[in-house]
C-alpha cells in the first residue's frame, strides 16, 4: 500500500536523458534534497541538470511523515556536551532556518501544500530528566523550548519538550511545483561517477559539481559511506476518526510512538528497526520483549498489527485509511553528512544520512551545498560536514555496524530458500532477509531492499539480484 501521499499527488513525468550533455551542476537524486539543492543552485545562477532512476519524488521523499521541525529527538543536550556550544548552535540554526525558508519559499510562489505552523513535542511515559534537560539544551541555542507535563495524548505523561514555531506539509505537492522550476531527466539511472563525468544508462553528462541526493550514495570509494552509516524501517498509518491534535509527537521510550495530524487523519508511525534484523534477533527465543510500559515489542512479521493494537488500544472505533513505511540513512553519530563528499574528489558533493529528519535537513542541506559550490560563507556547514571529528559515540556505532556486515557477509555462504534468485546482495555480498512485513529481501548491513522477483528498491545497490540458472 503507498503513502497518503502518493495517493493524492500526481506529479508530471519528465524525458530520459537522450545522450551526453554538459552542465555546470549535476544532481542525482530528484527526491526533497535533490529538488531543492537543484533549486538554489539555479537561483545562484549555475546551470544544472537532476538525474532520476525512476520518478520525481518515488524514493524515501514519499514515505516521509513530512515534519519540518527543528526538533529532532533528544539531541541538543548531547550535541552540546560532544560538539560544544558553537556548533550545536549551527546545527539548531541550519535547522530553524530551513523551516523559515520553506515557509517563504511555499507563500513566494503559492504552493497548496497543506503548509501548518504548529508546535512540535517529544513525549515520556516513563521519566521527565532527559525532556528536562533536552528544553534547557534547545532554549540556550537559541529555540523556543519548553518542558511541560499537559499533553493532547490519549495517555498520562511523565512530560514534554515543546519546540513552538514548527511546521508540516504535503511533500509531494511541494515537489510537484518546486520542480517545474528545474530541468530533470526521469527513468536515468546514475552508474558511475569519475572525475566531471556521470556515466547514466541514457547518456553521459559532463559537470564541474557533481551533487549526490540519492539517499545512500552509490560510490563505495573514496568516502566509505557504506562503513559510515546504516538504514531503518520505521511503519506508519493514516487514521481516520481518531481525533484531532494540534502538535506533532514523538515518543521517547523505546518503542514510543510518532503522531502527526494531517486534515481528517492521523499518522500514527512506530516500530523502527534496522533494515534486514529482526528486531528480537539475540533476545531469548519465544519470551515476549516488552518495552518500559509493559507493551509487547513487535516480532518480525506484525509490525503492521503490533501498530494496529496501539491504534485500537488508544483510540476504540478508529479505521485505517492506508499504511506504509519509510526507510531512513543512519549515520554514526546522528548527524547528517552534508558537504564535501571527500577530501580525495574536489568538486563532489553529499547531502545523506538525514535519520527520520529529512525534510527540514533537505532543506538545510540544500542551502549549504550552494553556498560550498558558489564560495560563499557558511558557518553551519562545519557540524554536518562529512570530514567532521569522530566521536566516542560514532566508534561504538561503528563496532555495531561492522559486527551487522561481518554476520550479513558470513550468512551468504549458507544455502538459500529461494530458489529463483540468488538471495546475495548485489552491493557488496551480504545474504538477504525476508521482511514479510513489506514483502521483500531486506540487507541487513546497509539497508539495499529486493522485491520477491530480486528486483531494485532501495540503494545502495545499484543493481537487481541475480537469478538461478534454471537449466
Ligand atoms: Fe551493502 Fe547489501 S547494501 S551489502
């Protein structure tokens, strides 16, 4: 099933690529970051061009919950206590900027999107200490924070982090009309990049600045982004007749809950988990894994019917109008990696690892990009840049990470069930899982997904699985 989205968004096709071009910029990605970077970079005068494997806003872009929030979980307080004050303050910057400047762009050129200003709450059932300290965190940045114990939630709290001055939106309308204003070529598949040159299957395109928005870049050399960063799958669902809330919520306990009000519905969003792990992989098998409150944490296979109980639960007599799910690029220590795509590439640029906070982030990403590409100054380029130092907190993900891809590399070698393709990742080998959840082949060691025939869905694979010789 696709998103809310999808279903009321019809966005014009585009040409392929016809042959070799030449450009000052190219972008390859026509998701949220790739529109806009596209965007500003044509308002600063360069010419550029946007590669798109299948269609404008077809990747993570329609899949999103489409918050716009300077609000990003816990992470001010932390970001202060690793990165110090003046950069936690670029990245709290860099973020409430990007929702003023949509909010300019969306009334400059009268884009119906559903546009709403509107506060955004992190919530705890179980202790108000972290919600605390995270207000006091976000408030000497320079936020509009506050802690407070009422909430419109159909449950008792321990308290919330309000941030006033958020925002939500249709995405999909947005990028309808943003992109009309940018030339891009659909259906062109990005195989290589070397030097100025991006090889496509339409057409080679010859650029000063190469920007990859593709969600995972697909180079593994130089930046080693798949050693820097993993996937998740998180599962939403749009209710109707579930109530009204003015803000948006996000749990903070394990297993918590996101709700985000959109017309007559309610996104009710949870039960994230690596892509390609079941989440109760090395928990003791058949004893229930319940979370701070007490509530069962999905098994693989019903985390569409685990979300279903919590909707039951909290709000009797609702129906739901669709479900579907995102996938999100994890970096090590939470933070982006928008910037210079490596020091060994001069003229190649990234925008990825956005976590659950892609659209402000697009946005963010978007305006530092161009400033990189056109000289100009940009102070907060320095917390999201990919060069940033390495912290205590990135080498323990880093630990974790590397054990997912030595176990993923070492399953390949075992037989596989499926007997029409080989269920080995064409990315760099690891043996696949079965999500019945979505119905594909997930990678557990950086999130590529496959449908049942081994088809393409998500990078950083570039490539379908092989199949069996049936002869
Ligand atoms: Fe890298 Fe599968 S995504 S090995």
């Amino acid at each position: 099933m696709g998103s809310i989205w999808t279903a009321e968004t019809e966005i014009r096709s585009r040409e392929p690529l016809s042959g070799d071009i030449s450009v000052e910029a190219v972008v390859i990605g026509a998701g949220m970051a790739g529109i806009l970077a596209a965007y500003y970079l044509q308002q600063a005068g360069i010419t550029v061009a946007v590669l798109e494997a299948d269609r404008i806003g077809s990747g993570q872009t329609k899949n999103t919950t489409a918050k716009i929030t300077s609000q990003h979980n816990l992470i001010y307080d932390s970001l202060i206590r690793t990165f110090g004050n003046r950069m936690a303050e670029h990245y709290a910057r860099a973020n409430e900027e990007a929702i003023g400047e949509f909010e300019r762009l969306i009334l400059e050129k009268g884009i119906e999107c559903n546009f709403v200003k509107c506060p955004a709450f992190l919530y705890s059932r179980a202790e108000e200490v972290s919600l605390k300290r995270e207000a006091a965190a976000a408030a000497s940045l320079g936020i509009k924070a506050s802690f407070e114990t009422d909430s419109e939630l159909p449950f008792s709290v321990a308290g919330v982090t309000r941030f006033d001055g958020q925002a939500r939106f249709q995405p999909l309308r947005f990028l309808e009309k943003l992109s009309e204003e940018v030339t891009v070529y659909e259906q062109t598949r990005a195989l290589k990049a070397e030097g100025k040159q991006v090889e496509t299957d339409r057409g080679c395109v010859t650029a000063e600045h190469i920007v990859f928005a593709t969600h995972f870049p697909f180079p593994n050399v130089p930046g080693y982004y798949f050693a820097r960063m993993y996937q998740e799958r998180s599962y939403v669902m749009a209710l109707e007749g579930a109530g009204r809330l003015e803000g948006m919520y996000l749990g903070v306990d394990p297993d918590g809950l996101s709700f985000r009000p959109y017309g007559e519905f309610l996104l009710l969003g949870g039960g994230s988990h690596r892509t390609g792990v079941n989440r109760r992989e090395g928990r003791p098998a058949g004893r229930a894994v319940r979370d701070r409150q007490g509530v069962e944490m999905p098994e693989r296979g019903c985390r569409y019917g685990w979300l279903r109980e919590q909707a039951r639960a909290f709000y009797p007599g609702c129906s739901e109008a669709a479900h579907w799910s995102a996938q999100d690029c994890m970096t090590l220590d939470g933070i982006p990696y928008i910037g210079r795509f490596s020091e060994r590439r001069s003229g190649w640029y990234v925008a990825t690892g956005f976590g659950k906070w892609g659209m402000t982030t697009a946005m963010a990403g978007a305006r530092i990009l161009t400033a990189l590409i056109t000289g100009q100054e940009c102070p907060e380029a320095d917390i999201f840049s990919p060069q940033r130092h390495f912290t205590a907190r990135a080498a323990k993900e880093l630990l974790s990470h590397g054990a997912y891809t030595v176990k993923g590399l070492a399953k390949h070698l075992l037989p596989a069930e499926n007997d029409r393709i080989i269920p080995n990742c064409p990315h760099m080998g690891c043996r696949l899982e079965w999500n019945p959840d979505e119905e594909s082949y997930d990678c557990p060691c950086h999130g590529s997904r496959f449908d049942r025939e081994g088809h393409l869905i998500d990078n950083p694979a570039q490539t379908n699985c092989r199949r069996r010789n049936r002869s």
